[in-house]
C-alpha cells in the first residue's frame, strides 16, 4: 500500500499501463531499452512511470506496429516526420511493400497448394523430389509435375547440369524448337532440305546439351514425353505434330553425316 501512494497522481506503473494497453511487461521494457518508449518519471522507490502522454505514444507505436511497420522504422522515421505529405509518402511505401510481400504469399500458396497435389500423387515420401518440385514452381515452369517420375539418375544429372537459370533456358529452347518444326512442317518444308538439316542440327544439339553425352538419357526423355503426353491432351497433339518434322529430320541429317549416334554407343562398349 505505501508503495502504492507513493506514486504520484497521473502516473502509472509498468504493469498499470501495460493491463491498459494489452501489452505485456515484458514488450514496455523491451521498448525502454530500445529507445522507443521510455517512462517520463521514476518513484522515490525506483519505480519507473508513465504518464498519459507516454500511453499515447505507445497507442500510436501499437497501431504503426498492426499496419506492418517496423519498430525501426517507428523509432527512426515516423514518429518524427513532421508533415501530412512526408506521413503519406511513408504510407505509399509501406502499402507498395506490402503489395509485394502479398505477391509472394500468393506465390507460395499457389506453390503449397501444387506440392501438395504432388505430395498425394507420389504416394511415397521423398524431400528430395519435394525439393526439386520446389525449385521448378518458382521457375514457373509449367512442367513442374513431372519431376515425381524422374528417376533418381535423371535428377542427379539435371541438378548437376543445370541451375535455375540454364533449366529454364532450355526449357524454353525446348518449346521453341517444337513450335518450329510444327510450323515447318505446316509449310511442307522437306525434313531433307537444307532448312530441315539446320533444324535437325539445333534440335540435336539440345539433346546433347540435356543428356550431357550420355545417350542412355534419351529413352528415359521419351518416356517422360510420354507421361506428358498423357496429362495434357493438347501438348500430345502438339508433340505428335512436331515429331512427323523431327523424326525424318534428324534421319536425314544423320543420313548425310553418315553418323548413327547410337550405334557408335554400342559399339564402344564392346
């Protein structure tokens, strides 16, 4: 009791102001020592107190706080900025950064929401595909889902090939070249022409880039052009046109260079 009337009229304790505001002991004393908000009087007894003043100061601190900004920036910035027009411009900022922080969880919940799907798919755990999986939804590639049937192998070799930069670049040269032999083959352009010999080149280059000189990735290619060709009807059909181009393409091409990449691959195993 006499620590009780030892405090002043107008002034309260920690623990007053703090059931006043919903805040805890522990938050008002963690403002004190940052600089923030500190007791305007100290009791006889060492008691530190605050004044009316001080609980407007820190309903303004509680309400910056619920809008998102920093006690940085609270402390720093805006309880010292001085007119209408320097408070809204922090505003501007604020709300732009918060659009973008809304962006990204848009991002991250489209992303959830695909592994998720992924996750149920597989039927088996394996953080390693989750991963992978991950990597391609912030690549955006569109793709993403066939990751769960790639064999361990095959992501070994793509994750040491390949970094999110170079696998998207050639995804993206994949889906061009295809867009290119379908319209060559729409303007009955001969696979043994001069044009379709360029093409096959590029097209056989590509292949050489993904596998990495290993032959014995294609086979595994064409199987999961095969599992893509089942999930999205008009990818199939798009694939099926391309390759009445490719396939008599890259067969005249080996055809002139008098080259079978394949049988020079048995070959050198014996």
């Amino acid at each position: 009791m006499e620590n009780h009337r030892a405090i002043p009229p107008g002034y309260m304790t920690v623990g007053e102001i703090a059931k006043k505001m919903g805040v805890s002991v522990r938050t008002l004393q963690y403002y004190d020592k940052e600089g923030l908000l500190s007791p305007s009087s100290e009791s006889e007894g060492g008691r530190r107190l605050y004044t009316d003043k001080d609980m407007i100061q820190l309903h303004q601190i509680l309400s910056l706080k619920f809008l998102g900004f920093s006690l940085g920036d609270i402390k720093h910035r805006l309880i010292s900025l001085d007119t209408p027009e320097e408070v809204a411009q922090a505003l501007r900022e604020h709300a732009a950064a918060i659009r973008e922080k809304l962006t990204n969880l848009q991002d991250s919940l489209q992303a959830i929401e695909a592994l998720h799907e992924e996750v149920l798919a597989m039927q088996t755990v394996n953080f390693t595909k989750y991963c992978d999986i991950i990597v391609n939804l912030q690549m955006k590639n569109e793709m993403y889902w066939l990751i769960k049937h790639f064999d361990d192998e095959t992501l070994r070799h793509l994750r040491s090939s390949f970094d999110q930069k170079s696998g998207k670049a050639l995804m993206d040269r994949f889906k061009r070249i295809h867009e290119r032999a379908i319209a060559l083959h729409r303007s009955n352009t001969a696979p043994d022409s001069e044009e379709g010999f360029a093409f096959a080149k590029e097209f056989w280059s590509m292949i050489e880039e993904f596998s990495g000189g290993d032959l014995s990735m294609i086979p595994k290619m064409m199987e999961l052009g095969d599992k893509l060709m089942e999930y999205d009807n008009d990818w199939a059909r798009r694939i099926e046109e391309s390759q009445e181009f490719i396939a008599p393409a890259l067969e005249s091409y080996f055809a002139k260079l008098n080259y079978n990449p394949f049988e020079q691959k048995e070959e050198s195993h014996d």
